[in-house]
C-alpha cells in the first residue's frame, strides 16, 4: 500500500549546525507535504507545508525542499538550537487531503 | 485565543470496557480529527467530523465512533476495549476540511488493563 516513511529514526545534531531530515514517499499523486514538530508530552504542531506544484518553500529557520522525481522531501532547521529537539513527522496528503504520516524522526541536539 | 483541549488527559481501564473521550478544538473551527498515537504504529488516522458529520475514515474496527455535535465539540468512543487499544488518542483541529494545517491537543494517554 501506499505509505510515508523516513530515513532516520534518530538525528544527532550539534547545537548551532543545521539539521537535515529526511522524508521518502510512495505515492505519486499526492497533492501536498507537511512538516511536524512533536514536543515531548504535547501533541504534534504544524512547522510548514509544500504543495507538488513547488519545489522549495521558506519559512522561519526551516526550508522544506520536494523531489518529485525521487519521491523525497526533507526539512532543513537552520542553526539548530535545544528547543528543537522533538520528533518530526512528514505527512502526505492524498485526494481527500486525508493525511498519511510517516514514521517520525528523533532530533537530538547535542551542547 | 484558547488551544484544543482535550479530556481527560488519562485513562486506565480494564479489558472489555467502554472509553469516551472529548474534544473541544478552537474556537471558529469546523474541522475536528481523530489520531491514534502507539510507539509501533506512529500517527494513525481514525476519523474527521465537519460540521458535525463524518467526513472521513481511517481504518480501523467499528468498535471506534465519534461524532460532532452543534458547537463543533466532539467525541470519540471505543467499545470492548482491548489491550491494543492502549495509546495516545490525539485530537486536531481546523478551520475547514482538507486542512493540513491541524492544530493538536495534548492527548488522552488511554491505557487499557
């Protein structure tokens, strides 16, 4: 079936470099991408998303970047600080915007 | 302007039981989500209520209901429950439908004996 994974399931990053996460998908035909942040204890809160029209999209600190042609997405977090630390989700959107999440991706970030 | 806001926040029940849960999202939106949280399945979904009628469906078993009522509130039901059924049940909300922009309530961390 159709599904949404990623790469690593846990990133260490010094603090102050940037961190890269990974995000592969399968289904071609999906219309848009979104990026979540899970803090312990909290629940999920939404960083950015990407429409499949698009290739790259900016937000604060985070750039999302689409590869339609190898399925692929990452997250970019410029100047990683402690209150990043989290677990980060994609998520894909099908037809009915119903939302397929991946796996998630521990961010540690080391002092 | 006040967060989604779910209750309880924990639940210990025995095998067999019913649970309901509730969710208040926030104010002005229509869109309310249903997500199962489990360290071996991730996020799965379970249903959307948009104006108080079910818009969509995850896969699961139809020991899980919901509803929405007039105020947009809305809450979750799981019948005989199972030991599988220990998780974190997360709450979303938005101001339409097809929205992947969700904001998210803390959770009930159900655990079922």
């Amino acid at each position: 079936g159709e599904s949404v994974g990623l790469h690593l399931p846990t990133l260490s990053v010094q603090e102050g470099d940037n961190s890269i996460i990974n995000c592969a998908y399968s289904n071609s035909a999906s219309d848009y991408f979104i990026w979540y942040k899970q803090e312990s204890g909290k629940g999920p809160q939404f960083i950015i998303d990407i429409r499949s029209n698009m290739d790259k999209r900016q937000g604060q600190r985070v750039t999302v970047l689409l590869n339609k042609t190898v399925k692929h997405l990452s997250l970019q977090i410029a100047a990683t600080q402690p209150g990043d630390s989290a677990v980060y989700f994609c998520a894909e959107g099908d037809s009915n915007y119903q939302l397929i999440w991946g796996a998630g991706t521990k961010l540690i970030i080391k002092p | 302007k006040a967060g989604v806001t779910q209750t309880p926040r924990y639940l210990i029940k025995t095998r067999g039981q019913q649970v309901t849960l509730s969710c208040s999202p926030i104010s002005g939106h229509r869109s309310v989500s249903w997500y199962q949280q489990t360290p071996g399945q991730g996020l799965q979904f379970l249903f959307e209520y948009f104006s108080e009628t079910q818009r969509n469906k995850g896969n699961f078993p139809g020991r899980f209901s919901g509803r929405q009522f007039s105020n947009s509130r809305s809450e979750m039901n799981v019948s005989t429950l199972e030991l599988g059924d220990s998780a974190l049940y997360l709450c979303a909300s938005s101001v339409l439908t097809g929205s992947g922009e969700q904001f998210f309530g803390p959770g009930t961390r159900l655990t079922v004996l």
